[in-house]
C-alpha cells in the first residue's frame, strides 16, 4: 500500500515538474471486450493456430487506467495525434516516465510531450491500476490486444477529457511484452486496426520454444501483503531486475534500479508465455511499423543476434507483408528497458522520430 501510495505521488510530481511545457493526468476508460481465448492459457500462440474446440470466450467489460500528457501549446499539425505506450510484462504506465533526475533524462512521455506530441502511457490489462480479472487466465493476448484496440477506437470517437478532441491518428508504442501485445492486435485487426503506425520497441521475432517462466515467481508468495488475494497465476520477478539492462553496471544508474524495484508490478502467466504469437505473420495491417532494439539487450539478443543490423531487419520484415513501410533500428549501447539506461537519449530520439514521421 505505502508503495502503491508512493507511485501515486511520483505520477503527481510529474504533473508539478514538468511545469509550464506539459500537463498531465490519470485518466480511467472502460472498454468491452468480447473474444476467443484458448481454454489452455499456457498455449504459447494464443489461440491463433487453435480450432474453435479448444476456444473458449471472455465478453467483458475492464477499466483502463493511464497517464495522460499534453502540450498546453500544441503546434496545430499534432492536435489529432496520440501515442498509445504499453509496456512490457511486470512494469506499468510509470515505465513511460521514470522519476529519477527529475524526470529528465528517461522521461518518453516527458521527452514527447515537449517536442510537441501527446501521449497516453496505458496499464496493461492485469497490471497497474487497470482491471486485475479474478481468473488470471482471462488475462491473454486476445483479451489485451483487444482491450488496446477497443480504447482506441474509443479515443478516435469520443473526448478523453473535456476540451479535448477525438484524435484522428493513434501510433501505438510498445515496449518488450506491450510491443508483442500490439503486434498481436494488427494480426486479429489486419485492416480493421485503429493504429496508424507501430513502433515496437525490446521486442524480436520470438521463435525458439515456450519462453521459461523459471524467473517469475508467484507474486501472492512474492509480496503477500500486497498481491495475497491474487489468483496465484499472476506472476512477478525477483528484486534482482538487473537483466532488463545490459550486462555492464557502469551503462545505467544504481538508483534506476531503487525505481524498478518500487514500482515493479505483475503479469498473468499468458502474457509471458503467448510472446511466441510474434512469429506470427500480421498479413493484414497496413500501417507503418518500426522496431527499436538495444544492442545490449540480454532477454532478446542473445549470442550476439542483434549485431546483423540488415540481416537482422530482413528476418522482422518478413511478418510484416502488408505494412506501408518496415524500418529497423539497433540502438547502440542500450539494454531491454531502452528507456532506462545511459544511453536512453538516443533510443528516446529514435522512437520520437518515428512517431513524428508516422503522424503526418
Ligand atoms: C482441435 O484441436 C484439438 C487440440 O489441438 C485437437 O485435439 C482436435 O483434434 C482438433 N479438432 C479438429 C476438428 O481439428
Ligand atoms: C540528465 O539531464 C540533465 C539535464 O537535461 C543533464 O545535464 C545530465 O547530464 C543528464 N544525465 C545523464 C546521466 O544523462
Ligand atoms: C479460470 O477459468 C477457467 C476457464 O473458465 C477455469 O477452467 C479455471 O478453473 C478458472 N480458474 C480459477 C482459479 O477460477
Ligand atoms: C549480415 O548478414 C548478411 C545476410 O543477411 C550477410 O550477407 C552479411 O555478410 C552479414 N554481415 C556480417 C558483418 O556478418
């Protein structure tokens, strides 16, 4: 509680510390989702290779929550643009706006919203202060594919907050896992997807097997006082997150690691093992897609298989037949959480520059 209390209180102080340029704030959307799930959650494709015997359906309805950020003066040619930022499995919005050196350095949603660009960095369904579904197992890619999709259709509709329009142009943001997630959306979505473009961050082709779960204890054993009411099917990490980050120490601030262990936060075991629907072609989606990778990211690079910038670009390309266009960038230095290391600046460049190029 004291913890929750406090990731409340850091998500004010970026509201004060970004002063005159930003504004932002907590926003709580409800959205209907009604899909096919596998009956097995531990099925590694999501259902995408299933026949409808070993399907199952989840019509529900889920409260999103997130942190809205808007310039307060929005140059005119951004106004009907938002940036959706999912991220990854056991963090939450606040992955999107670290407080450490006053939100400078690491800030994506504080880094855009100066330059010009809105945001919305959403809690993934299950996570966060979003719908924790009783049954962990309605927790799978179908259901929160779908409840991305569904609010923003929802955000091209109707008005977030009084005074602000419904956006025409919604780019998609993931990082690691919320990556995966939107991959999966624009395969269902194909040419029905509410994204107009999709840049995919920590996240590869994911092709080699069911990914382990051996580093994601229960997180009801985990942190009782906190998740010991949860179905024991939501899982966590342990303290040690140093895996996120590259293998050197000296690439990122001991005091980063003091927020992750703060605000670290829980993931169903499908959203974890359903990673694999990333091999999965999205034949359909038309928009365009970019992915940024750390060169140093130890959870999708391993063996040196980021290194091969064309070789690696050619074998990502090959899921996205349809799409306008298909960009690759290995960003040098950085680990898994792009964001969160010394060299954050420059993958922070990076994404903002394609998501200024989708938005026109
Ligand atoms: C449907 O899938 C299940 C599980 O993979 C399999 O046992 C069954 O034979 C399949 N049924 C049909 C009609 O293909
Ligand atoms: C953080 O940002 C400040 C001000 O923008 C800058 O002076 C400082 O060098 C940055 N620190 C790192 C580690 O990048
Ligand atoms: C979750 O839902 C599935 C499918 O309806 C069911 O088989 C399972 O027993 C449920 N688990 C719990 C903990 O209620
Ligand atoms: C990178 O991969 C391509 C094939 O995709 C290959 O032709 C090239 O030699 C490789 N470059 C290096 C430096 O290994």
């Amino acid at each position: 509680m004291l913890l929750r209390a406090l990731s409340l209180l850091l998500i004010q102080l970026f509201v004060g510390a970004s002063g005159a340029s930003c504004g932002c704030s907590s926003v709580v959307i409800p959205v209907h989702v009604d899909v096919l799930v596998p009956k097995d959650p531990t099925d590694e494709f999501g259902g995408l290779k299933s026949n409808s015997s070993s399907l199952r359906r989840v019509n529900d309805e889920y409260k999103m929550h997130g942190v809205f950020c808007q310039p307060h003066t929005i140059p005119v040619q951004n106004s009907e643009v938002l940036q959706l930022l999912v991220h990854g499995v056991t963090y939450n919005s606040q992955y999107w706006s670290p407080p450490i050196e006053e939100f400078r350095n690491y800030s994506y949603a504080a880094f855009s919203c100066d330059r010009g660009l809105s945001s919305l960095a959403i809690d993934a369904l299950g996570a966060g202060l979003s719908s924790h579904p009783a049954n962990a197992s309605d927790v799978q890619y179908p259901t929160g594919a779908a409840a991305l999709s569904q609010l923003a259709r929802h955000l091209k509709k109707s008005a977030l907050l009084p005074g602000v329009k419904p956006f025409k142009k919604i780019i998609g943001i993931g990082h690691s896992a919320g990556s995966a997630l939107l991959n999966f959306g624009a395969i269902v979505d194909g040419t029905r997807s509410p994204f107009d473009g999709l840049i995919l961050t920590g996240s590869v082709i994911f092709d080699h097997g069911p990914s382990s779960l051996s580093m994601f204890p229960s997180a009801r054993d985990a942190d009782p006082l906190r998740w010991g009411a949860l179905d024991p099917a939501y899982l966590t990490t342990s303290n040690d997150r140093t895996f996120f980050y590259p293998a050197d120490p000296t690439t990122f601030s001991p005091r980063m690691l003091q927020f992750d262990a703060f605000t670290k936060d829980i993931a169903s075991v499908s959203m974890i093992l359903q990673v694999a629907t990333t091999s999965v072609p999205a034949l359909e989606y038309m928009g365009p897609v970019a992915k940024v990778i750390g060169s140093e990211d130890q959870i999708s690079c391993q063996a040196g298989s980021c290194m091969n910038v064309s070789a690696l670009t050619a074998a990502e390309r090959v899921t996205w037949p349809a799409a306008q266009s298909f960009e690759l960038v290995v960003s040098q230095g950085s680990g898994h959480d792009i964001n969160l290391d010394f060299f954050a600046s420059g993958a922070l460049n990076t994404v903002f520059g394609f998501a200024k190029k989708f938005s026109r």
